[in-house]
C-alpha cells in the first residue's frame, strides 16, 4: 500500500522539490499552497505524514497543525515543519515535544538514526532490535 504524504508549502519551489525526492521514493504526494488548502486536502484523504512550512498566506503551519490535531484521524499522524523560522518565540508556540526517543533518534550525534540505547528506530517512532 503506498503512503500518502502531505506537503504544505507556499514556495511552489520547495513543494515541487519535496514532491520530487518523495514521489522517487515511492510515496504519493498531495500538494497545498497554504494552511488552508493543506487543511481542506487533509480532510479528503487519508495522510500519513504532514510536512508544512509556519509563514504561509491565510493559515500558517501552527494553526494548521492545531486544525489537524483537532480532527480524531490526524491526532497521531506525524507533522513536520519545514522552515527557515529558528527563533525561541516561535519553537515554543509549536507541537508538544516529540518522544524522549525520537528526539535522541534525530540528534546529528546518532548515526543511522538509533536511539538512546541503539535501536534503529521504526516508522511509529518506537525503538526495534
């Protein structure tokens, strides 16, 4: 089963290049231009990731995240931020932190993408042998 893959952007650049790399990889990939289209899109598909940029024209990615959050399907349905925003005020105004272990599976430091204890970690975020 392919997965469908969400990418919200108002850089048509960044949605083309992000739909490229996925679509290679074999994903379906479903393109918005804004929160608003992104949201309206996500209500008519079944989406197993989000990726979103915050400043967007008539809905930025924390509203759309929130609006997401807000719907049972997508309360457990990995989001993403794709951004060049890095200031302190609005990394606080994101998603609760990820998993002690998908933040230590992220970390530069963690080669092949293990965890804490040097599990390679599996696509629901849970550690595997």
């Amino acid at each position: 089963m392919v997965k469908t893959v969400l990418a919200v952007d108002d850089s048509a650049s960044i949605r083309q290049m992000v739909a490229f790399t996925l679509k290679g990889q074999g994903y379906e990939v479903i393109e918005a231009a804004d929160g608003e289209e992104g949201l309206a899109r996500a209500k008519d598909a079944n989406v197993a990731l989000v990726l979103t940029d915050q400043n967007m024209p008539k809905m930025d990615g924390i509203t759309l995240i929130k609006s997401l959050r807000g719907l049972s399907r997508y309360e457990r349905v990995p989001i993403l931020v794709l951004t060049t925003e890095s200031s302190d005020e609005m990394k606080a105004k994101g998603a609760p932190p990820a998993p002690r272990v998908a933040r230590e599976a992220l970390r530069p430091e963690a080669p092949g993408g293990r965890g804490e204890e040097g599990h390679r970690m599996r696509t629901d975020g849970r550690a595997r042998p």
